[in-house]
C-alpha cells in the first residue's frame, strides 16, 4: 500500500506520502514503520479506534519497554475525520508536534506519528505513518496544513500585554488544534478547533484575518469593528442561534470557537433534498424566526446577511432538524430604522433599501434597519417552499427594487395561500409597509393545523432538478459580499 521505509527517520524532516488512488478499501490504514505488529491495520467502516501500546489486548502491539502499556489511541468522529489521544505518560510526537498524556490532536494523510525521547531521534521506539484512503465518501484526509512545530517546552504566560484576550502563536497550537479547514470566505474562514487539553471537544473555529478585514472596512466605510463579532457573539444565548465557547486574538488574527453543528448548512440540504413540504417549512422557519426576533427584539441587532448558507442544521433529517443563525460579521446595533448605511450582505437576498442606500446621493433619506433582515427571511421561505429563488441573475437588482417575483413554478401549485401571502407580507418593496419579526412570528400561516403534503418530484417541468439549476437559479457563496457564506 505504501512505499518501503527504513527505521532511521528523523522527526524533523518531511515524510512525503506517495499519493495513493485507491478504488477500493478501508477508510484508512495505520502502518507500523518500526517497533510494533501487525504492520497495516485497517480502518474499515466498524473501527472506531486502534489503541497501541505493548498490552496483549492493544490493536497494534509495540515490543519496547519504554513503549506504555497503552500509550496512543487513533479514533475518528461520525465525519470520518481522525484524531489521536496521548494515553501515556511519556508522550508521542507527531511530525514535530510534542502530544502529552490527555492531549488530542487532529491527523492527516501522511501524518507521521513517533514514540521517541525527543524529537530528532533517528532510532524511534516505534514509528507509525496514518495512509487516508482518498476515495469520495471516505476518511478525511485534511487540507495539507503541517503539524506545527512543538513550542510546549518555551517559557511565558502565552499573554500579550495590552491586547483584550491576546495570545500568542505559540499559545494558539499549545491549546488548539486548527489543522483541517471547514471552509473560507472574503477575509475569515473556519476550521475544526480541537481542544488539545479538554478531551479533544470539538469547535467550529472562525479566524479572521485583521489585515483583510481592516481592507473591507476601509473599502465599504463601515463603521464595524474588529472586536464587535466577538462581543456580540458571546452576549448572544437562543437556541437556534449558534454558540461563542470562547475568543482570543493574535497579532495576525481573531479567533472564535464557536459550536460545532453538524447537519451542514440550509443551502445544501436543499440543492440535496429540494423545497421542502409546507408542514416541515413551517415548523423549521418559525424556529428561524424566533431566533431573528430574538435579536430584533431583545438585543436590537439586525442581522444583514440571513441566507441559507447561514442557517446551520443540526442533522440531515428534516423532521427533527433544528436550525441555527450563523455568521455574524455583519451584524450590528440598530437602535433606529435608518441606522445603517454599509452597502453588504449578498445579492440575492439584498432589501431593496440596501441597493437605494448605495446609489442614492441623499444622505438624509439614505439608510437602512431592522426590515432588511425580514425581506431575506422572505426570500428564503420562497426558496423552501418552491426549491428555487425569487429572482433571475439578469438584472436582479433591478427586479429586486420593483418586487419582480412570481410563484409561477409547479412546486407553488400545492401551497397554501397563507403561505404565498406570507411571502408577500415580507418581500414587500416599502419597507415601511413591510411586516416586523413579531408580526412574522404570530402568522397565520404558522397556525394551520393541516397542510397539503404530496409526494413531491423536486423536478420542475422539463425535468431539471434543483440540483440540476443553472447558475443563474441558485444561490451560490461566490456571491457572497462581506463575510463568509
């Protein structure tokens, strides 16, 4: 399965793997280089963990006594994404990273793992290399992000004097594990925070890039602040609203931990599925809009980026989903109704104040508030009960500023008109005659006990699927402007 390899390593040189194309086979296979019986062991779909250590019981038997008796664990979560827990006292290396007992690291493909006395020994106690079958629907194998080098033996606090919550480099890869990438936007992306020094729980991590983000800010003008995301995520406590864990920042960059939600995201739950029947629109849309009139309400923010992308699911099964608001890098206080002026958020869910505020002159008359979040909810309850959205790329803004959507597909032809006023009620051009949260939280529609729920095909006449939209009929992150998607 791999190429030979001699014992005499070095950990600090890099181990390349040979890429393997397998059409076949387990998830993943443990190889013991050095020191240790059997020399492959399989990560079929029924493993969850290999333990290694010399007990008889251990998965892969390691022979020298310097070796625990059960010294590392390899195991991997319900993502197939594999991770490693430092179960003796004496430590294992993975390329140069130093893993302590109670430590959990995240592993790649090729990921070279050492028990050793130091780092730079050439003759390991025992010397495993992790292969990750790269095959669609199998183990994870990373984005390539080298494990970084061991900084655990270096003096100071990790504390930067002067800055609210600042750390250093070195204290963000003592205490996390940010390897794997979850996904990237303008200036932040998010990647799997593992917490090295509490059981390896799990985080979606966000990490803001300051130097881009002061880019945006000069660009659009706006008036947000670095911090405010932070701040405003860790006051924020709804449970259909995700979770701040904890912040700090760098000289380099902000991080969030965030919960971690793992039923992926709205958008793709309908490019896979299609509109959703009335009956389970509803139930999920009303929880969206309790979680907005929580922050319309309660904490007078609006929210300026509501989209699919960033409804987060906490399972794939829609009737028991539950939804979760995400991405708050555009959100802001708004006290008054014209209180913003920062052209962003992404097109097609755009209000068609926020297009009058970017091109018009008058500042007096200029701005917007609150309202703009309630148009998106609209488009996104189109897009649920019909499975594509509202308006046409061409010309989109001006058919956002003239209201320009039909319910004209088949998908509509089975939904109830409470539900058609409903959408109304919110894409409604005037945002002065457009409903608020709490009068969208009270809807009638919400209240019908019986809805019509045929088998329906997720197929529009002619026979495309939604899966199968142009590109001029989804909702895609490249159009995201301002935060990722």
């Amino acid at each position: 399965m791999s190429q030979a390899c001699g014992t005499q390593v070095t950990q600090t040189q890099v181990f390349n793997v040979v890429s393997q194309s397998f059409v076949a086979g387990p998830d993943a296979v443990l190889m013991a280089i050095a020191g240790a019986e059997p020399k492959e062991f399989p990560f079929t779909p029924e493993t969850s963990e290999v333990v290694i250590g010399r007990h008889p019981d251990c998965n892969i038997q390691a022979s020298d006594k310097h070796v625990s008796s059960k010294h590392f664990r390899v195991y991997r979560d319900s993502e197939k994404r594999f991770f490693l827990e430092e179960l003796g006292s004496s430590g294992c290396f993975i390329n140069n990273q130093l893993v302590k007992k109670g430590e959990h690291r995240a592993l790649c493909h090729g990921d070279a793992i050492k028990i050793a006395p130091n780092v730079t020994t050439e003759s390991p106690f025992a010397f495993f290399i992790l292969q990750v079958n790269p095959c669609e629907g199998s183990a994870w194998k990373g984005d390539g992000v080298p494990c970084p080098p061991d900084t655990s033996e270096r003096s100071g606090t990790g504390e930067i004097e002067g800055m609210p919550n600042g750390k250093t480099e070195d204290w963000v890869t003592k205490h996390w594990d940010i390897r794997h990438q979850l996904g990237s936007g303008n200036f932040s992306e998010v990647r799997l925070g593992v917490d090295v020094k509490d059981k390896g729980k799990q985080y979606a991590m966000k990490i803001v890039d300051k130097k881009k983000f002061l880019q945006f800010q000069k660009q659009r003008e706006s008036v947000l602040n670095l911090r405010d995301e932070a701040d405003m995520m860790s006051s924020l406590s709804h449970s259909n609203i995700v979770k701040c864990h904890s912040w700090f920042q760098t000289e380099a960059n902000m991080y969030l931990a965030l919960e971690l939600v793992q039923g992926g995201d709205l958008l793709h739950c309908l490019l896979d599925g299609g509109a959703f029947p009335e009956h389970q629109a509803s139930r999920l849309f009303h929880q969206i809009c309790d979680a907005v009139r929580y922050l319309h309400v309660e904490k007078q923010l609006v929210h300026r980026d509501l989209k699919p992308e960033n409804i987060l699911l906490t399972s794939k099964d829609r009737e028991t989903m539950l939804p979760k608001l995400a991405d708050f890098g555009l959100a802001r206080k708004n006290m008054k109704s014209r209180d913003c002026r920062t052209f962003c958020g992404t097109p097609h869910y755009f209000a068609p104040e926020v297009i009058t505020t970017a091109s018009s002159s008058d500042s007096k008359n200029a701005g917007y508030g609150k309202q703009v979040d309630m148009w998106s909810l609209g488009v996104i309850l189109y897009i649920l009960l019909s499975g594509i959205p509202p308006f046409e790329e061409e010309q989109l803004y001006r058919q956002i500023l003239d209201g320009k959507y039909e319910f004209d597909v088949e998908e509509w032809n089975c939904v109830s008109p409470e539900a058609k006023q409903f959408v109304t009620s919110m894409m409604t051009v005037n945002p002065m005659e457009r409903i608020d949260i709490n009068q969208a939280v009270d809807h009638p529609w919400f209240k019908i006990s019986r809805f019509c729920t045929p088998t329906r095909s997720n197929v529009e006449p002619g026979g495309r699927s939604f899966a199968e939209e142009p590109s001029a009929k989804r909702r895609k992150s490249e159009g995201t402007m301002g935060t990722m998607a």
